[in-house]
C-alpha cells in the first residue's frame, strides 16, 4: 500500500488538476525531496500545468474586458489561440481606424458571422460615398441663372458681364445646361413665307422690265 505522504501528494496534484477543469485557478503544489522519482516529476508538470493555466486564465480576462494591450505571455502554448485572437483584434482595430479615414477597402476574414456583417457595413459606407459623390458631381455641373439679365428690347441680344452683347442662344448655352434645337413657329412661317414671296415677285417684275 502507498505510504501516507505518497497518498497526500496524489491527493493534493488531484485537487488542482479538479481545480483546472472547473475553469478555476490552481495553486502550486510543494513536492518533497524525498518523494519518489516518478512522483515528483509528475508534481511538476502538474505545477508546471497550474502555472501556465494561471497565466492564461488572467490574459483571457483581460481580453474578455476590452483589454487589448495587455502583454501575452511568453513560451505558454495554452494560451496561443488567444494570443492569435489579440492579434486579430489588434489588426481589426486598425482597419476600423483605417474606414474612419475612409478607406473603405478594408475587409475582414477571420470572424465568420461577424466578418459577413462587417464587409456589410463597408460596403454599405462605400456605396453611401459613391452616392453622394456623384449626387455632388451632378450638383457642381447645374448651372443656374439668376437675377436681372440685361437684353436688348430689340435684337434680344443679351450683355454679359464685361460689356459684350451675345446672341440669347449663346448666352444661356454658355450659363446653363440648356442646349438650343432650332424651329420655326406657325406665326414666323406665315410671315417667312410671306416675305419670300414678295421677293420672288419682284424678281420677276424686274425680270418683264424692258
């Protein structure tokens, strides 16, 4: 049968390894020199197991409050794929600096759902700035004309703003958005014909003269 200080030293490595597995912290369990070989060296990877729980139990909560610069431990593989989510979030911070400034080519990859969400909303952003990009675009070229325009009551012609006389078409073209298709009315066509009409006939009375 194991004498009573190798029962107490198996009890007490038990208790801590209970501890580890209800998420718990452990302590360190002191091994006697006189303890048998093998025993000891399981109380010390026990004690080295404790540890390296320990140390990642604290990094974990500090992650787990927003905590991001806090120092990794070193050589501790237990906490590696947390070391690797700090990473990340470090990196997501930044890009997340990087849409404020607005670069909105930034994407993330590594958080499934999350990661679908957020290309999401970049991409909703990015489509909001093309929109009111554009929207600005048409704005600038949208000419207006305004206040008391200066035009002849007889030529229609119409005075800019250094003292030059230009055609009404030219004018409004040059200040708008307005382009001009040239017709004639029901009135201009009646007097247009009437006046060809005159022509032609003193044409001909020019031509019966002698």
């Amino acid at each position: 049968m194991p004498d009573e200080k190798y029962q107490i030293e198996i009890q007490a490595l038990n208790e801590q390894l209970a501890r580890i597995l209800r998420g718990e912290k452990g302590e360190v369990v002191e091994t006697c020199d006189d303890l048998d070989p093998a025993l000891k060296e399981l109380g010390e990877t026990v004690n080295s197991l404790v540890a390296s729980f320990n140390e990642m139990s604290e990094f974990i909560h500090a992650l787990a409050q927003g905590n991001l610069e806090v120092a990794a431990p070193h050589h501790n593989l237990l906490a590696s794929p947390f070391k690797a989510l700090q990473a990340s979030l470090f990196h997501l911070t930044w890009q997340t600096m990087q849409i404020a400034a607005g670069d909105y080519s930034q994407r993330v990859y590594f958080m499934g759902v999350f990661s679908r969400a957020f290309n999401s909303m970049v991409e909703a952003l990015e489509e909001k700035r093309r929109t009111e990009t554009q929207l600005m675009d048409a704005q600038a070229k949208v000419k207006h004309l305004e206040g008391i325009i200066p035009i002849c009551m007889y030529c229609k012609k119409i005075r800019d703003d250094v003292e030059s006389w230009q055609q009404l078409e030219q004018y409004i073209t040059e200040h708008s958005e307005a382009l001009f298709s040239h017709g004639i009315c029901p009135e201009c066509y009646v007097k247009v014909m009437a006046d060809i009409g005159d022509e032609k006939r003193k044409v001909e009375e020019k031509k019966k003269m002698p």
